[in-house]
C-alpha cells in the first residue's frame, strides 16, 4: 500500500512539533517562513528546488537516471 503526503505538510507537521516541543518562539518560525518566500524568488530557487526533488526520490527509492 503507497501512502502519499505534500512535502508542505510534511514540513508544516514537523514546524509545529519543533514549534510546540522544542519552545522555538513563535516569532522566529514566522521569520524563518518569510526567508524561505523571499529566497524562492532568488537565483538559488531552482538548484533548491531540484535538490529538494533530488532528496524526495532518494527517501522513496525512486530515483532515475538522468542523462
């Protein structure tokens, strides 16, 4: 049986736990979240992006060659 979870939920679930059980204050969450929306409009997005990608397949075994 395959289950199927959004990389984003997978990050907000783990954001509330290091949030709620590690004492992050609240404000330095909502700091962090705006850096990741100013950088996803950067140069860097698209090497993130597929290093990301890249990572995903690695954890579920589905990586391909790419040529």
């Amino acid at each position: 049986m395959t289950i199927t979870l959004p990389l984003v939920l997978v990050l907000g679930i783990l954001a509330w736990a290091v949030v709620r059980f590690l004492g992050v204050r609240l404000w330095v969450a909502v700091v962090i979240g705006l850096f990741g929306f100013y950088l996803a409009s950067t140069f860097i997005a698209p090497v993130i992006d597929g290093a990301t990608r890249t990572g995903v397949e690695v954890v579920n075994g589905t990586q391909q060659d790419r040529r």
